[in-house]
C-alpha cells in the first residue's frame, strides 16, 4: 500500500498519463451515453409521455406517428373490439411555425381528441390545456404563455402555451400537444389541397381486467390492418430507436474494450521494467500477495481518478444541449460504467499479477530478475 | 533503424499489446466513420442524385420537401427568372410498400419521389404513369425489374421498370417515377397531404453559368420571397440532423484520435525508459539521437500500419456482416485511409513525447553504470 502511494507521487508523469486516457475514455463513453438517451428521449418522448396505453397504427405507418393514416374503416373495426373502453384520434405533424417574435421554426404538433387518451400524462409547469388555443409544449423548447403562430398559405391557429412537460419531443422537434380540433386547423392551414385530415394514430384505453398488451392483441387480431402497441412498445420499436441503440452499443464495445486493454498494457510494461526491484522485495522476504496487494491498489487508483475525473469532464457537458437535443445527468450510467471498468481493468492487471506471482526470490541471487 | 526493426522481428510479443489496442482504436476509429458515411449516405442520395444546381422550396417550409408547396404560378415566376434553365418539379412521399415474397405486416418503408428532370443514373425520359425506377438496395427486400410493388394503405400498384443507385433518402429506398404518379399515389395514400394540380413539393432548377447563390438570391427575389431557393449542398445539410450527425461524430473522432497519441505515447514512454541504458550504450559507440528517435518512430509506424490493417480488415468484415438495413454502416476506401492517416499522424505525435528522453541519454552514463 505504501510502497504503491510511494511509486505513483514518483512518477506523476507515467501516471499521470494513463489517468488522462482513462478519463478520455470515460468521459466519451459518458458522452455518447448521454447522446444515445438524448436522441432516443428526443425522437419518442412525446410517445412515452402521451396518456394512452395503447396505440394503434395503421401496418403501413411503419411504427411512425407521422407516417400512419387510420382511414374511416379501421378505425371503425377498432371501435369494436372486445376489451376497449374508449378509444380517441391523435395525429402528429411538424409545422413551420413562429414563437412569440421570433423567425420561423419547426414545430411537432400531437393533436388529440380526448385528453386522457393523447394528451401528456404529466406536466412539469402550469396546467393542461382548457380552451381552444391552449397547448402544452416540451418544457427544453417553449416557456409558459408562448405564443405560437402556425405558419402556412392559409390562416393557421395561433397556440399559447399553458403547460410544460419534460421529454416530451417527437423526431427531435420542439412538441406541442394541442386539441384535435387545433390540429385539423392547423393541417389544413398549411396545405389547402388537404381532402380531409386523418388521425394518425388511434389511442386506446382498454376496458377493467383487460391489459394493455392483451388489448394490442386482440385488435392485431381483428384487422391486417391495425398495428396496435403499447406504449412502451411504441416507444421501443419506433424506427430508429433501434439502429441507434444498435450503433451505439458496438460503439460501447469498442471502448469498454479499449479501456481495460491500455490499463493492462499499462501495468504489464511497469511490472517488467519493475522486475529487478520486486525480485529484490520477495528476496527479502516481502510476501508475493502483498506486491500483487499493492499493484491492485494502483489500478484502482489510476481508474478510479480517471472515471472520477471522467465524470467530472462529463457533468458541465451533460447539462448541455446539442442543437435540439437535450443532454441530462445519467447516474445509473456513471455507476454501471464505473463499476464496469473497475472490474475489467482489475482483470486486465491479472496478466501482471502473475507476473508478479511467478516471480522466484532466488533470481536475486543470480540477476534472473532483471530479465 | 535496422536495430528498430530487428527488434521487432525478434522480440514481437513486446508490441503485441500495444498493437491489439491500436487496432482496436483504428477500428473505433473506422466504424465511427463508416457510421457517419452510411448514415450521411442514406440520407442524402435522392438529393446528391439531382442534375440540377439548385432546389427551389416555398418559404414557410423551413426546407422541407414534404412540407414544401410550390404552386403553378411561382413556377411560372421562377422559369421567367433571368439566368434560370430547366425547371423541373420534384415530390416525394414516405409510405409502406409491399412487397411480393413478404408477410402481410412486413412491409418495406419507401420514398416515392416524382420527378420531371432525371437524376444522375436514370434515362431523360420519365416513365409512364404507375411505373418507377427504384434505388437498388430494395433488391435486397426482394424487388426486381418487373415487379409490382403496393405503396400505402390503398395499395397503389407501382410497376418497377429499372434500378437506380445510391438515391436513398431518410435511410430508406427510393422509387422514381412521374409526378402524375407521385400525385395520384399521394392523394390515394395522403388524403391530408394531398398536392393539386400542378403543385410541386420543390423545384430542381438548371443554370447557366451564373454563381449558384446569385441565382439561388436572384430566383427568390423574383418571388417576392415565397421562395427558398437552396443549392444542393446548401439542401444536403438542411436535412434533418445531417449536419448535427457530421459535428458530434467528427467530435467523437477527434477525441479518440487524441487517445491514441496518449496511448501511443504512454506505450513508447515507457519502451523508451526501459532502454536508456542501451540507448546509452548506442550513443557511446556513436549512434545520433536522430538515429536513435528515428528507430523509435519506425517502431511506432510499423505498429500503427499494421493495427490499421486489422482495423481495416476487422471494417470490411463488419461491413459485410451487418445486414442490411439494420446499422447503417459503410466502409470506403477514402474512410478507411482517412483513419488510417489519423491513427499514423497520432502515433508519431504520440512518440514525440519520447523525444526528450532519448536526447537526455547521456553516453557516458553507460561507462559509469547508472543513468
């Protein structure tokens, strides 16, 4: 233990190093950890934020709000489903539009037709909306009594916002949860040749003993028409999510692999140049545990101060936000990534410590050590 | 640098680690950037396919081909403008295809677009209405010439009648063929999004040999300001997230190159201090320090070629591995050598820190004994 401090505060350079490129390290992997809850929050929060258990696209929407039309027919056959005990439109658009006095922007409006079945299940600020005009906005874009004036050929909804709601984007837009009514207006303001203005989606709320999963079935079952998900699933299988999931995880890999190989290498080259003097030590009579003992302590040391100093690079960086992309503070990743490349990089250092073990005291005797 | 190199040959277990870490930064380093290309590819080929200079939007579309309206009459501004060529009118609509070999629900997301002017790969003339020409990575869900795909949710039959390749857009395969079909498809598939007669999504305009953004500024001036007029790589980066993906990743590239001069630098550090000795030794029998350096860096770019060799196999045997459709990775030629190039250009920063030691050698410190 003293003789690992000792080393460590002699050679701050060599140390020093490998602290850095750990906290590189982490502080990527935390990063992109950050962009990868950040995108996948901004492309489907306002699907996990919205009140209804069940969605039902139609197959050919492909599992995207904007991308499904529901014709008259299915959501008839919807209607009459055993187990549903309400079922309301939602539709979901991205609009040109201008907030407060400022340029144009884009905006995604989620209109629905029942507040419990589309509307957000919980807001941060304010108060669900009322009135015709009132609009609950995701609280990283909008601020409570906005303006929003919907842009387009025709005379477009001007929304106030009323509410707030955290992680509430959809396809990484600044959202707007307004009336069905609101958002046939502003539909039709941007496109006059519109014949009519499908709901996207069918929320639904299944009948007392029935789940929300058993539901989703049933309705699969009743019509080739119908896609019917949850709405975890719905978030879950949203194209996308799991490119993205999937990209990022090989990127994962990579450096879940980096880490512990350069902490091995590391430790390996300072176990050999270090032969001499442990050889010595054990000749001694040091015991081989108390060298291995001290060589873990550094390890522990140097990745611990490089996931310290990692986490701190990574706190301002997570309060940040990246375009339209918000950033948070994760935790629970800082936690598992920490103890992850605590534990690979004790093991990484077993290839020293049996150096360390295999070391025979008599070399010291004949110079064998320093071999 | 003979020395360099036989050490090498001889003692390749001593680099054995530092070049399985390196290879696994130069393949870090290749899939972000096979990412980035395949997702920049995927997103962008419809667009990069253009023969014209220069994409015409309405004003209020934030430029957003589905949300862009151009009427018959700004059409008729723009082919009056001083300096415009050909105008031709461009539509696009994302939808559901089914596919022949499919299931019921597995249906393969596509872009329609309809066009006047052909893009790059497709013969002058326009197919006739209900035929397409279609991206050539739809032959993996199984399309071929000659087969009937059934667009949207009223199953509009599109004949395919050839193939077109690199015109992906949103990730997604693309088919080609009329305006007329693009309309009637729409309008079939899109009752709220429907275009009337003679409008147009965007423009692709011709010029002659006039700057692009004098035009561009020229066409929209003459529009009163109805118009956006962008040109094509100005289009290619207002795509959603295109310029977003190419920052955070180039960020996320920058960093890791700057890992590996740490590692590097950590790995030769520590080589370096193990042979003061022999270095000591050479420089009293006349080795230069440049000699000396110059081995050390011969070193250092052996290792790093061959790490990016793996790094480079490792990439296409991803490559072909991934399927298709799920990650969108791609790994080129000019990817591949540009991270090869990083990780040399890292590797000899990184050996720079060994400079200073290897003049500090004192020859006669290998007369005396000790260093």
């Amino acid at each position: 233990m003293f003789l690992a401090l000792r080393e460590i505060r002699r050679a701050k350079l060599r140390f020093g190093l490998l602290v850095a490129a750990v906290a590189l390290l982490v502080f990527l992997i935390l990063t992109q950890q950050a962009l990868q809850n950040g995108l996948i929050t901004s492309f489907v929060g306002a699907i996990r934020r919205q009140s209804a258990p069940v969605l039902v696209f139609a197959v050919d929407g492909q599992r995207t709000l904007q991308g499904s039309v529901i014709t008259p027919r299915l959501e008839k056959s919807i209607d009459g489903v055993r187990g549903v005990a309400e079922a309301g439109r939602i539709g979901q658009g991205t609009f040109t539009v201008v907030v407060g006095r400022g340029g144009r922007s884009n905006a995604a409006l989620v209109g629905y037709e029942k507040s419990q079945l589309g509307g957000p299940d919980r807001l941060s600020a304010g108060r669900m909306p009322s009135a015709a005009g009132e609009a609950v906005g995701s609280a990283s874009d909008f601020a409570l009594g906005d303006r929003v004036r919907v842009v387009g050929p025709g005379e477009g909804p001007v929304l106030r916002v009323v509410g707030l709601a955290d992680d509430a984007q959809i396809q990484v837009t600044p959202t707007l949860f307004v009336s069905w009514p609101d958002y046939v207006a502003a539909a039709r303001a941007v496109n006059p040749d519109a014949a009519t203005v499908p709901p996207s989606v069918i929320g639904v709320r299944p009948a007392a003993g029935v789940t929300a999963a058993a539901l989703a079935g049933r309705i699969n079952g009743a019509s080739e028409e119908a896609d019917a998900l949850t709405r975890r699933q719905a978030a879950e299988k949203a194209p996308g999510v799991a490119a993205v999931r999937s990209s990022f995880n090989l990127i994962f890999l990579l450096f879940a692999l980096v880490v512990p190989l350069v902490a091995g290498l590391f430790f390996l080259i300072i176990t050999l140049q270090k032969a001499r003097a442990l050889t010595l030590l054990r000749a001694i009579g040091a015991p081989a545990g108390a060298l291995v003992r001290s060589l873990l302590v550094q390890v522990v040391i140097i990745i611990g101060g490089g996931i310290v100093l990692g986490t701190l690079l990574y706190v301002p960086l997570s309060q940040a936000k990246l375009g339209k992309l918000s950033l948070s503070f994760d935790l629970r990743a800082v936690v598992f990534w920490a103890v992850l490349l605590l534990v690979l990089g004790l093991a990484s250092a077993m290839v020293a410590a049996r150096r360390v073990l295999a070391i025979d005291p008599v070399e010291a005797t004949t110079g064998g050590g320093a071999r | 640098m003979k020395l360099a190199l036989r050490e090498l040959l001889r003692r390749p277990g001593r680099f054995a680690v530092a070049t399985a870490i390196l290879a696994l930064i130069a393949l870090l380093l290749m899939v972000l950037g096979g990412l980035l290309d395949g997702l920049v590819a995927g997103s962008t080929g419809a667009l990069r396919a253009q023969r014209g200079q220069l994409i015409v939007y309405s004003s209020a579309s934030q430029e957003s081909l589905v949300r862009s309206r151009i009427t018959p009459a700004v059409r008729q501004v723009i082919e009056k403008t001083v300096g415009v060529g050909r105008v031709a009118g461009l539509g696009s609509v994302q939808l559901g295809a089914r596919i022949e070999g499919h299931g019921p629900r597995d249906l393969v997301p596509v872009v329609l677009f309809g066009y006047e002017l052909a893009p790059r790969g497709l013969p002058d003339a326009v197919p006739a209405a209900g035929r397409v020409y279609a991206d050539r990575s739809l032959q993996s869900e199984g399309v071929r010439q000659g087969s009937t795909v059934l667009l949207g949710p009223a199953r509009t039959p599109v004949e395919v009648v050839g193939f077109l390749g690199d015109s992906r857009y949103s990730l997604q395969g693309t088919l080609w063929g009329s305006l007329q079909t693009w309309r009637s498809v729409l309008a079939a598939n899109r009752p709220g999004e429907r275009a009337g007669a003679g409008v147009d999504q965007a423009l692709v305009v011709r010029i002659g040999a006039v700057d692009s953004s004098t035009q561009a500024h020229a066409i929209d001036r003459a529009t009163n300001g109805a118009t956006k007029t962008l040109t094509i790589p100005q289009a290619i980066n207002a795509l959603p997230g295109v310029a977003q993906q190419q920052t955070v990743f180039n960020q996320i590239i920058g960093i890791t190159v700057l890992i590996a001069v740490v590692v590097v630098g950590l790995f030769f550090a520590l080589i370096t201090v193990e042979r003061v000795g022999l270095y000591g030794v050479l420089k009293a029998v006349g080795a230069s320090s440049g000699i000396l350096f110059a081995g050390v860096l011969l070193q250092a770019l052996v290792v790093t070629l061959i790490a990016s060799a793996i790094g480079v196999a490792a990439s296409l045997a991803l490559d072909a591995a991934i399927p298709a459709g799920s990650i969108p990775f791609v790994a080129t030629p000019a990817r591949l050598l540009t991270s090869t190039a990083y990780l040399v250009f890292a590797a000899l920063l990184g050996c720079a820190f060994s400079l200073r030691r290897v003049l500090r050698v004192d020859p006669a410190a290998a007369i005396g004994g000790e260093q």
